[in-house]
C-alpha cells in the first residue's frame, strides 16, 4: 500500500525511505485524493504500477506527480537515480526535460511574445530571421514551425557537422525544405532551432536569460533552468552512457545533441526540472495563466496555442504542444478528453493537462539510463495516464 508522508506540505507517496524536501517555494498545496475526486486505492495502484515498471527495467527511477484544482493529489518518487547509482528517487529530484524543453520553454515564450504584441503567429519566419534563407522559406510562418509542418527536416548532424553555435545556427537556417511549408507534419527539432532565434531576437537576450527573468523566476520554479550548476549534480538523475559524441556518462549535461552542439541552451531540449516545479507550471496553465497574484500569460493565449490546428493531414498538434491522437494510443492514453493537450520527451519525460478534468499529470523517468535503446517507456506512459484517469472516480468534485 502507498505510504502518504507530508514533506514541505506536499503529499508524497513513497515506500522505504521518505523523499528529501525540495525548495518550499517550488510547492503547489497538496490535498487528499479523495478531496480531488481520486479514489486513493486506486490512485497507489497507478504507483505499484511504476514501481514494477522500474523493477523490470523500463527505467531505473521515476518521479510521478499527479494534480487537479490546483492541488496536489500525488507526488511519488520510485525506484533508483540509476542503473550504477542506486540511491532512492527524492520527490525534488531532476531530470532532463528533453523535449518538454519546447513547451515548457520555448512555447511560453512565444505565448508571452504574443501577448506583448511582439510575435504574429502568421508572420513570415523571415520577417524576424532574415538568416532563413532557401528555396520556399519565404512561405513559413511562425504557425509552421510550432505545428512542425514548415516543411524542415527532424534534425540534422550539428554535433558532427559544425563545431561552434554559430556554425550550427547558420546550418539550420540555411538547410534546404523537404516539402512545402503547411503541406506535411514531420516532428522537427529544427523548427525549435529556428523559433528559438525568432525568440532571441524579439525579447533581446538569450532563451535562458528570457525564462529566468519572465517564467521560472516569477513562478518560483528554483530547480528549473539550463545549464544547471555543478553544485545540483547530486540531485541529478543521469541520462545516458554516451559513445558517440562526449564518451561519458551525462549527469546534468543536455543528452540531446543538438542542443549540446549549441552549448546547452536550445528551443529543442536542454532544460533540467523537477516534479514539484512542472506542478506549479502545470496549475498555472489550468488556471487560465495565472498564480496567487501573478497574471504571466492571457487565458485567451494559452486557449489558442493549446487548441489543436487544422489543415495539416495526420497532425495532432497544437501550438508547441501535442494533443491526444486519434486513434486512441499515444503517451495520453485513451481516457484524457480531446481537450488536453501534453508533450514526451526523448529521456522519458512527459506531461499531460487535460482542462476538461482541471487535471495534470507528469511522468519524469530517465528511461536512456545507461542507454537509448530501451524502449519500455512508450507503454508506460500510456498505461500511467490511464490509470491516473481510472483513479478519478469523482470528477465532478
């Protein structure tokens, strides 16, 4: 059965020993499941769940934190911080976000940008980055790159190709398009790329420097950033065992090489956090964009970059974000409304709001530790967000 301890007045859910305290200002209130409309048997089943994920392998620790109202209903830290470390997961501890880096970062930033009147989501690319240049990328739009549908490639070599930011940059911005702009889905961390130089050039200053001073600061979200220090190592759950480009084991170090290439602060990936500061992130978006006092983004804005676009054949994308597929399996599962809306990232991350149900859920695991090649986390993540959904036997609370 699923231990409930109070730590820094949050509820975490553990077995063994208790999870350490994260910074008090990175807490959103915890309330009963039961007070939320879970059913609590139900809701420690969905940890017994991960538990026994991480025993067969998936990955090697997980942190699970699942809200709605506002409130915490279930922080659950699992298993251990690596295959080779095998200390207990803390509630506060952080991975690499990956690709939650694109909503997280780099699509609040173009919802602050738009709000400031400063980002026109149908503008020509160009219009802002006169760098992006070749044949039909007069044509992309801002709306483009966030829906992955400006005709670019997924990646490209940078970390064997290019050896300096600058180099990878103007790579980017002068690859050739694979199709025309608005005509194609295809998921691209070269869209993030070159949204992200849109960003730097409108706000005046660099992605990190804009997020800290605007998002994270203002949230109180103190383990989320880039390029996190050397004196937060400790609570750092290592990604992967790299052969192929640094030779060592990443612990706080972007896994992504990409975004390793442009010196750890890129749109694609490079941000670090914890479960404690995506729940306040998360409550913040549910609420319309706004915290206690603190009003960071329209409720107008979110609405719009959360609602998914048409006229992109076999997309499901919204703004930056990602909505549940179709057909019914995707990292949301089966049971989250058409209104939610989420993104994965590539080290096992993920994080799923579905404002129908006022509910969030967030699934952070370091599934590459010590290599990519284990894929267990696509079932995972699916059957977690089930799970989670099954346990809300009272929605209406």
């Amino acid at each position: 059965m699923l231990a409930v301890l109070w730590v820094g007045g949050l509820a975490v859910g553990c077995r063994g020993s208790a999870a350490a305290p994260a910074p008090r200002s990175a807490a959103i209130p915890a309330a009963a499941p039961v007070s939320l409309g879970f059913d609590s048997l139900r809701l420690a089943s969905v940890v017994d769940y991960l538990r026994a994920a991480a025993d067969s392998g998936a990955f090697p620790g997980a942190v699970l934190a699942v809200g709605r109202h506002g409130r915490l209903a279930l922080l659950a830290p699992v298993g251990a911080y690596g295959v080779s470390d095998r200390r207990p997961v803390q509630a506060g501890t952080i991975y690499d976000l990956a690709s939650l880096t694109k909503v997280v970062g780099l699509t609040t930033a173009c919802m602050l940008l738009a709000d400031e009147g400063k980002l026109a989501l149908d503008a020509p690319v160009q219009r802002y980055l006169p760098e992006f240049v070749g044949a039909m990328k007069d044509r992309v739009t801002i709306r483009h790159l966030l829906t992955h549908s400006a005709g670019l490639a997924a990646d490209l070599p940078l970390y064997d190709s290019t050896r300096t930011r600058a180099q990878a940059l103007h790579a980017v911005d002068t690859t050739t398009l694979l199709a025309p702009p608005g005509t194609t889905y295809r998921y691209s961390d070269l869209s993030a790329i070159v949204l992200m130089q849109v960003v730097e050039r409108l706000a005046g200053e660099p992605l990190d420097r804009f997020l800290a001073r605007r998002v994270f600061g203002p949230l109180a979200m103190p383990s989320t950033r880039f390029l996190p220090p050397a004196g937060w190592r400790d609570r750092i759950a290592p990604t992967e065992n790299d052969t192929v480009f640094r030779h060592r084991l990443l612990v706080g170090e972007v896994h992504d090489e990409s975004a390793a290439r442009l010196g750890g602060v890129s749109g694609n990936a490079g941000l670090f956090s914890n479960a404690l500061d995506l729940s306040r992130f998360a409550a913040l978006l549910l609420n319309g964009g706004a915290w206690d006092t603190l009003q960071l983004i329209r409720a107008e804005t979110i609405a719009e970059f959360t609602r998914r676009q048409d006229g992109v054949p076999g997309s499901t994308r919204a703004l930056g974000w990602d909505t549940p597929s179709d057909s019914g399996y995707s990292s949301a599962g089966t049971r989250l409304s058409r209104r939610a809306f989420g993104h994965t990232g590539f080290t096992g991350t993920s994080i799923w709001l579905d404002p129908e149900r006022d509910l969030f859920i967030i699934l952070l695991t370091n599934r590459v530790n010590p290599t990519r090649a284990n894929a267990m986390i696509l079932h995972v993540r699916s059957q977690v967000a089930d799970l989670v959904v099954d346990a809300l036997t009272h929605p209406e609370l």
